[in-house]
C-alpha cells in the first residue's frame, strides 16, 4: 500500500460523516418529547467521566467475542433511533483487538494524511479527548492491560510506551495514539465564539466512503448543505440542542450497510452507501445491478456514539466498525430478517444503501438458504 500524496491537505471521511444528520436528528427528536428525555439530563451539574468507570478486573480481551449487532429491521419510515449509554460502554475491546491495532499501526504510517487531521483551535480538545481516553479511562476500564505511571502510558498487549504528558505533545503525537490503542474513530466537533459546532480534528482509520478535502472547519449545517431538508426542517433545532448537550452524558445508535467487495475496513474510496438524490457515482452514471461474491459479501456495522467533553464542551462523534460474513447471517437464521429490511427500505433510503447494486441476488440469496433450512 503507497503512502498518501498532498499531506499538506487536511481530510475527512464524508461518507462515514453522514451518520451525524442522521445521529442529530434523533437528537432533535429525543429532545423533543419531554417524556423520553432523561430526568438526569438537566441543569445539575453532570458528574466528572471518572466516577463513572467500572474496573474490569479480570478482564482477558482474548475470551471476549465481538458485539453481535443486528440492527436490521422492517422501514416503513426512516428513523434512526437512539439509547442512553453508560460510560462503560463508550470504548470496546474484545478478541480481535490485537489484529485491529496492529492493522490501524500500519495505516496511520502508509495512510497518515486519510487518517489524522487538525486544525489549531482543536488543540484543547484534543488534549482533553486524550486525557479521558489515554489516563482517566483506559487504565481504570482495562487495568490488565493499560496502566500509566510516570507521565508514561503502558500497553501491556502491544507492548507500546506513550508520554501521557500532554502539555508537551503535538496534536499528531496525541491523535495518533489514540488510534494506535482503541478501535473507535473520533471526529470533533469545536464549538466557536457562536456556540455553533465546527469539524476542527479527527481520528479516524476505519472510514467508510469518499474522503473529501477541505471540510475542516464546516459547521453541521455546512457539511450536510446538500443533504435534502436537512436546512429548512432541522438545521435550527440541531445546532440548538447541540449547544444543550451535557457533558458526562452518552448517546448511542446503529447503522448498517451491505459490503460486497471484502473484508476491508479503510474504504476511503470506496462506498456502502450513496446520496439518495443523486444516482451512484456522478450525476451521468445510474445504479447498476452487479454480479457479487457472496463469498465477498459482509454486513458492515456501525456503533456511534455522542458525548460532550467536560471542559471544552466539544461534542464527540466516536464510531466503531464491526464486520461479519453475509453467511453467517444466513446460517444464524436471520436471512429473511435482512431480506425483509432490505426490501422496505424507501425507495431514496435504498438507492443510499445502493440497493439497486446487490438487492435482488443477495436478498434472493438470503431467503433461498433459509427456506432450504427450514424445509429440511
């Protein structure tokens, strides 16, 4: 894999960015109906990410199997819900961890410029995102694995040394190492002198659709001006109840998508999914059916999380991807489950998940070989 050319240009995953409308809307929604809001979320002062860690202490990641997310279900309308989450919840570890950080290694030194980026004003977030992640959390969460001692963080799995000295560090140092340690990908999201939420750094090597540059710097509303109704419906309301988001509080919601063409989970320029009002690939080239390998095929699953740091008041856009063979969905007996949602998916809802490529022999696929099981 070459190295990255024009490292003086700064990038983001605009694909895998599309979860924050959909991750902001439910937000809208969530603060809309006072009978769903959590009491707990108010204006008592939120209690400090520490005291909410639960030490793992006998925690052995090699005897922990990924999280089994099936998020499909039947669209009638599309709406993307989410759940109050624990702290606990925010960062996952489990037996592939050593393979996965070992992956994102090589691509933060052959990708770096795809991966990694931050403008100046980000730097006290990203000091303080550090700090949680790299001292307050994962020493506390994982002890058998991470400890720090001496302004020195310890991976005991990999081995690895970091400086937890976090006044003396580069932005790059800090984002790097944070994604040398978690498999969770950051964006965030500054609050300027408005009160309005900028995309000022990100750490991301798990992205997941086209890579766009210069998009530092955009507001929500900015990055997501193309996006149908997003302007006259919830522009307003999402920049409102963003600035109301409270720090120690952690949202989370799924997203899901069909990947035909292997197991590879750097997809910068690669594509799940697809704007719903404009056809696959430029505005002159429809959707096109394709013959796919089911043996290629994967579900791709997406766990995102919001929080809002303490001190900087950045909200955090976390993702964490998650890959599982399109056979072992059929064999776990949930083909027609995914047949089913793929089929109700609206008609713009399916043509963003470019249903058009690989529904009709993938969803043919799927109820074939449960229908030949429950026969047999």
């Amino acid at each position: 894999m070459e190295a990255c050319e024009a490292p003086h240009l700064h990038f983001i995953n605009y694909g895998q960015l599309k979860f924050v409308i959909a991750l902001s809307k439910d937000i809208y929604h969530y603060h809309q109906s006072k009978s769903k809001f959590p009491a707990s979320v108010g204006p008592s002062p939120p209690p400090r990410f520490i005291n909410t860690i639960e030490p793992l202490y006998a925690f052995d990641y090699r005897n922990v199997e990924p999280n089994k997310y099936r998020p499909f279900h039947i669209k009638i309308h599309v709406r993307i819900g989410i759940l109050r989450m624990s702290h606990n919840e925010w960062i996952k570890i489990d037996r592939n961890y050593l393979k996965r950080i070992g992956y994102r290694k090589l691509l933060l030194k052959t990708e770096q410029p795809y991966c990694i980026g931050s403008n100046p004003i980000s730097r006290p977030a990203i000091e303080e995102l550090y700090e949680e992640i790299m001292v307050n959390l994962l020493p506390k969460r994982f002890p058998t694995m991470f400890s720090t001692e001496g302004g020195i963080f310890t991976n005991h799995t990999t081995g690895s040394r970091y400086s937890v000295e976090f006044p003396l560090l580069d932005d790059t140092y800090m984002l790097n190492t944070l994604a040398e340690n978690v498999e969770e990908d950051f964006y965030f999201m500054c609050p300027d002198r408005d009160g309005e939420h900028r995309l000022e750094a990100f750490s991301s090597c798990f992205p997941q659709g086209i890579l766009s540059p210069s998009k530092m710097g955009s507001s929500i509303r900015e990055i997501h001006q193309p996006v149908p109704g997003y302007e006259s419906r919830l522009g307003n309301g999402v920049d409102r109840h963003l600035r109301r988001m409270k720090p120690g509080v952690f949202v989370g919601r799924l997203n899901w998508s069909i990947q035909t063409d292997g197991d590879e989970l750097f997809r910068p320029l690669a594509k799940n999914t697809g704007d719903p009002e404009v056809p696959h690939g430029t505005a002159h080239t429809m959707i096109k059916r394709e013959v796919i390998d089911i043996d290629k095929t994967y579900l791709r699953c997406e766990h995102h999380t919001l929080t809002c740091l303490q001190k900087t008041k950045t909200v955090i856009f976390c993702v964490r991807s998650y890959l599982t063979p399109i056979k072992q969905i059929r064999e776990e007996g949930n083909g027609h489950a995914l047949a089913d949602a793929c089929d109700s998916m609206p008609e713009k809802f399916g043509a963003y998940k470019r249903r058009p490529v690989w529904g009709d022999q993938l969803c043919g696929w799927l109820r074939e070989g449960q229908t030949a099981k429950e026969t047999g």
